[in-house]
C-alpha cells in the first residue's frame, strides 16, 4: 500500500509560492466521480491546500462523494492525512514489474483490475458468494455483484459526521433516486448526512446494491450526471465564486485502433461529455443573466418599476463565476480497467499527476486576471499542447 513517502510532497516556497488567494466570497471544490482515478483528486487537493485554497464547499458524486465527505468531516489540517488513509486502506498491493512500461506495464494493470473483480477492495467491496442470479429477487444480493457494506465501517473510523452536518463548510452529494431516475442531492443545508448517504452516492449499478434512505432507494449519481457543477453553480442567491473542478475523465483522445482502445473511448466520452455539456450550458446561461442586468440598469427609473419589467432585476446578476478545471488526462498504457484498478503504484501514480496538473494552473491562477463586463462564467484551462510544453 502506498506510505506517505509516495504521496507528492510539497515543493518548497520558491517552487510552488502563488501567493495569497484573492478573497472570493465563495470557494467550492466539485469531484467527479471516477473509481480508482479518485486517487487523482487527492493529489489535486494537496497542491490546493498548499496554495491556501481552503474551499467553503465540496460536492462530489461516486468516488468525488467519498474523497469529499472525508475533506468536509475532518479539520483541514487532518483532511490529506484521512484521504491518504482511505487509499492506503482500499489499495492492494501487488509485485511491481520491474521498468514497466507497454505491455509490461498493461499487464499489471489488467492483474490488479481481475483481483478487483474476483476479491474486492479491502474497507470498500467484496463479492457476494452468490451469483445474482441465484438470489432471492428483492434482497441486496439478488441487484448486485459486490457487497459494500465494509465501506459503511471505513467511513465511519475517517469521517466525523458530527463535524461534517455542525461544521462551517458544506458538503453535496450526488446521487439518483432509483424509482424516479431524478438526480438529487444530499446536502447538509438541507439535512443530516449519514454514512449512507456518502455510500448512495457511489452505489454504481449492477457492481454495487442501491441504498435505502427514508423509504427511498438510491444509486450513483453518475448514471445522470458525473459532475456536480449544477449544485454550485444554480445556488440562490448567487454569490462570486471561484470552483475547482477536478474531472477524471478527458474528453480529447484518440481514434482507437483495437477494441481495448474502443472502450477506453468509450468510457472517456461517456463521462467527459457530460461535464463539457454542463460548463457550455452555465456558461451560456450565466452570461444572459448579465446581459438582462445590463438591460435592466439601462431603463429609466420609471420602467424599472413597471410590473412587466421590474422581474428583470431578479432574473439578472452581476456575479462572476469562475470554473478552474483540474483535469485528468489519458495516462500511456492505461486500460479501460483503469477506474476499477486500485494497485497501490496506481494509486500513488494518479495522485501525483494530479497534484502537477493542479500546481501548472495554481502558478498561473488566471482566474486573478480581469473579467470582460459581459461575461459570467469564465473556464481556466490549461490545454494539453502547453501541458506538454511544460513538462
């Protein structure tokens, strides 16, 4: 299992000094969901708390809710420490085959994921000694191939969940109601979170059993949406906010050339363009909302009372919105399998390209550069040709 010592560590001041973060009313970190890439996040999250990012808010789906709940249910100077617990304990460990790398290297990964498969993840899954099939319909073991109840009790001994519901930050979890496919939320402005709620968040069909909540029956929420930018980013009333996204899945890719390839694409399209979706969606609608303020100051005293128009002024804002995408991009030998491969080298890989994808757009922080009047939403990437250029 990965040990401290093959977590990033932090560079030193003259290497990583982005100096004080500007004072944005809102800071919220947004995880997507994306199994075993999760580690990614946590690597992520280190060079954010270098930088003095300390968000208000985090909203994550599946594994996004999992790395989230242990940040909000821990004092920010305990949450790296919980996050590397937690994937120091779901972790296997496995040989290490010596300079890996092309076939090498894919044949360790598609090991490691076919323990996944046959044995679980130690404090996450197991496999139900029954087959589905052979389950009396109706019981948890009759929907799912996996029991995750071991993950109840990992939460528990990482996640303070009186400091998560009482505490000064907030905490959003996505998550689908089985019987009326909607997306929701758990959110603790709105009620008390519970280990159940972490675990409905990342109950992943057919691998993982729905979880019941208040008569209600609840599954990942990346069946609907993988990323939990809606929650931010439609909160009333709207305030100035500078959200890091950190996303598992890129979009940009390749034509494959072998059917392994086709579902590696497969799989990157399917989550990644959700999130594109989202952002161009908010973007556009956030944008409007200046323009309609804009309008709205223009009208003379007189029409800004009158009742047809006096509307406008709640329709539009003046808030900017800023979207840092941390993202995660297609790693050389990865297999389709790589988000249900949880060796403790990838694991500790993962984390540390993230934390160097979060750094590269930490350094720049463009998001302190000024914003044109017409615009609401403004995405900050860093585009793989300049990824490239500084590596």
């Amino acid at each position: 299992m990965p040990t401290k010592a093959q977590w990033p560590k932090a560079a030193s001041s003259e290497e990583s000094d982005a100096g004080e973060p500007a004072p944005y009313p809102l800071i919220a970190l947004v995880l997507q969901g994306g199994g075993a890439l999760g580690s990614y996040q946590v690597g992520a999250f280190r060079a954010l708390d270098e930088a003095g990012y300390c968000p208000h808010w985090f909203a994550g789906t599946s594994i996004g809710a999992i790395n989230a709940a242990i940040m909000a249910g821990n004092p920010p100077e305990a949450r790296l420490e919980r996050l590397e617990e937690f994937w120091r304990t779901v972790a296997r460990n496995i040989p290490t085959i010596a300079s890996g790398a092309g076939v090498q290297k894919q044949a360790y990964f598609a090991l490691s994921a076919w323990q996944t498969m046959l044995l679980g993840q130690p404090g996450f899954f197991r496999p139900r000694p029954v087959s589905p099939w052979l389950a009396q319909p109706g019981a948890p073991a009759a929907v799912s191939y996996y029991d995750t109840s071991a993950l109840r009790g990992t939460l528990e001994k990482l996640v303070d969940f009186d400091r998560l519901n009482d505490g000064t930050v907030r905490l959003s979890l996505g998550a689908v109601n089985v019987r009326t496919g909607d997306q929701v939320y758990f959110d603790t402005r709105r009620q008390r979170l519970a280990p159940e709620h972490v675990m409905a968040s990342g109950a992943l069909p057919p691998a993982f059993p729905p979880i019941e909540i208040d008569g209600e029956f609840y599954w990942d929420g990346g069946i609907v949406s993988n990323t939990p930018l809606d929650v931010i980013i439609d909160e009333l009333p709207r305030r100035s906010t500078l959200c890091f996204m950190v996303d598992l899945f890129d979009m940009m890719g390749t034509v494959p050339m072998t059917m392994e390839g086709v579902e590696v694409r497969r799989k990157d399209i399917t989550y990644a363009s959700r999130s594109n979706r989202s952002i161009e969606a908010h973007r556009i609608q956030h944008n409007l909302r200046r323009a309609v303020m804009a309008l709205w100051k223009n009208l003379a005293p007189e029409k800004q009372q009158a009742a047809h128009l006096s509307t406008l002024a709640a329709l539009g804002c003046t808030t900017t919105m800023h979207i840092a995408r941390i993202l995660h991009r297609n790693e050389p030998d990865e297999l389709s399998s790589k988000d249900y491969e949880f060796s403790a080298a990838s694991i500790a890989e993962h984390g540390e390209a993230g934390y160097h994808d979060a750094k590269r757009i930490l350094d720049r922080a463009p998001w302190r550069d000024p914003v044109p009047p017409d615009v609401g939403v403004v995405v900050h990437d860093i585009p793989p040709d300049e990824m490239a250029a500084d590596e």
